[in-house]
C-alpha cells in the first residue's frame, strides 16, 4: 500500500527521479515553456511552484537591494541557496530571482499551468505543455523534455 506517499515515481529510481525534476524545472525557468510527457508534467508542477515560491517570498528583500538589513539578507541567501538544490544553471537562477520573482510577486500559488496538446507517435504517451502562468515564452521555448 501507497498510503501517504506522495508523488509518482515513474519508474525510476529516487535519484533518477530528482535528477528529472531538476532538469525540468531548470528547463522551463529557462524558457518559459516546455513539451513533456502528461504525467511528468503534473508532477512538475509541485517542484516548479516550490522553487518560484522560495523567489516570490524575498521579493521585497531583493527590491531594497543593499538597503536590506543583515537578516533580510540572510533570508535572501537561505532563499537563493534553496531553489539551488533544484534550480541547476546560473541563467535559469537569474531569471528566477528577477524576471520570474517580480512576475509573480503578488501571487501566492499556482504559478504553472499544463496544456494537453496531443499524443505522441511512437508510444502513444499523452502529451503537454507546461508553462508559467503570465509570462510570454522565449523564442525558442518549444523545448523538449
């Protein structure tokens, strides 16, 4: 029994698991948009929420900029240095705590959204987009996962 286990292991292991999410979620920080299979993308979602929400909740720090108090910087780094053990590049890292963070600096949750789009061709897997709510993609956001 599954009681209280939480998350879809799709068959893998737990560190093939967090090494996905990881990639994915830098993925779709990086370019906004992504096309993965439907059930990684519903799982996606907790993972890519969590890192944005470490973002949003300093915002206010990040805004003061070198007028923050040593506390409020403290919070800043506990914040950057959390969404690092998901977030794997320096570029989607920028873009998270400046572009994303002050996107969605007025929301609390659901920053994601997933699309079905269609059913893949060689084994049927259904299909979807995943993209943060609000903001345009990059051009070059039809990224593969």
């Amino acid at each position: 029994m599954r009681h209280r286990k939480s998350g879809k292991k799709l068959g893998r292991n737990s560190s093939h698991r967090t090494a996905l999410f990881n990639n994915l979620v830098t993925a779709l920080l990086t370019h906004g948009r992504i096309e993965t299979t439907e059930a990684k993308a519903k799982e996606l979602r907790r993972f890519a929420d969590a890192a944005i929400t470490w973002s949003v909740d300093v915002q206010p720090v990040l805004a003061k900029g070198d007028a923050a108090s040593p506390a409020e910087k403290a919070k800043l780094l506990h914040a950057r240095r959390q969404a690092r053990l998901t977030v794997r590049t320096d570029e989607a890292m920028q873009r998270l705590f400046g572009e994303i963070a002050t996107h969605f600096a007025a929301g609390k949750g659901g920053y994601t959204r997933v699309l079905k789009t269609r059913i893949r061709k060689g084994d049927a897997a259904p299909m979807a987009f995943v993209e943060l709510r609000g903001l345009a993609p990059r051009p070059d956001a039809t990224a593969a996962a």
